[in-house]
C-alpha cells in the first residue's frame, strides 16, 4: 500500500478527479492501481486476486494450531485465539470474508456482520477486502487478528481447548499462500 494524506478538500476533490481512471486496465496490459480516499488518506495499491478460498487451516502457513488442555496461560494479544475444539463442527478452515457474513464477536450477545464490526474498528475498504476469517461448517470461529467467537469460547466445561495463532500481525494476503 502506498499512503498519503489528504491535506484539505481542494486537494481531496483533484486526487479523486485524477485518480478515477486507476481502476481501468492500461492499453498495453501493465499493471493497473485502485486509489481509495479513506478517513482523509489517500490509498493506493495495486490490482491483484485479493479473495482467498476456502483453504484448510492445516494447509494455511501462516497460522499455527496447537493443541492444549486447561488451564493455559492466555494471552491478550489479538494474534491469539483460543477455542474450544469440542464446540468445532466439523473441519476449520480459512478464507476472505464475503459480503452478508455474521459472527457473534466474544463478550458480546447476538451477532454482528463482520464489515460492521470492521468498520468500528477503523479498517479500510481495502483491510475488509483482504480480511481472513476461521470457519468450521456452521460459523465463523475467529475473524484473524480481532476477535473470536463467543459461541467458541473457553468456558469451565473445556476440555480441549485450540490455541490459534497468526505469525502475521498484518492480516495475511492470498500472496503468502
């Protein structure tokens, strides 16, 4: 991403005038850009696959499963997710988000969609895009590096628990696959 800020709405106006024509494909091919005007910053990157399949989360490099039994040392950290693996319907895996998706965020009652719950985070249009979540057959298990789902929580009936973690602190992008 290449970042700059917008410094009034005369140069706000004529970066979005000029910058218009990014998303159109080059006549000879080469490599095109989409600008973005975000939160009085102007994004630019350039055009590629930002959508992940479906992947299994064993197959995913770069995020460790490990498995524990309580108690266990947590951490606060947002690259942590621990989930309880008796809660897990079937296989998990990792994809993008898709637009309408729900999770029930941790420490909240009731679901939310996930473009909402990103956008009070401060993410931009292009951060959303590339977001990755944990899935099992039912639901979203973990949106990567924000939050877990309170309907896989680590609760005193836990047996088995799954510490997930992201060795990206940014969220990974279909490129590390």
């Amino acid at each position: 991403f290449t970042i700059f800020t917008i410094r009034n709405f005369f140069h706000s106006f004529w970066i979005y005038y000029f910058t218009f024509d990014f998303r159109k494909r080059s006549a000879d091919g080469s490599d095109t850009f989409t600008a973005l005007v975000d939160r009085h910053t102007l994004i630019i990157r350039k055009d590629g696959e930002t959508r992940i399949s479906p992947t299994p989360l064993y197959e995913y490099p770069a995020i460790e499963v490990t498995e524990a039994a309580p108690p266990v040392p947590f951490s606060t950290s947002p690259q942590y997710a621990y989930i309880d693996a008796d809660k897990v319907d079937g296989t998990l895996y990792v994809r993008t988000t898709e637009p309408g998706d729900r999770f029930h965020p941790f420490g909240m009652k009731g679901k939310k969609l996930v473009s909402d719950y990103l956008t009070d985070c401060k993410k931009s249009l292009f951060s959303k895009e590339r977001q990755l979540v944990v899935c099992d057959s039912r639901s979203i298990v973990w949106v990567v590096g924000q939050r877990s789902s309170e309907l896989h929580r680590v609760d005193s009936a836990t047996r088995h628990i799954l510490i997930l973690k992201c060795n990206n602190p940014d969220t990974p992008t279909p490129s590390e696959i």
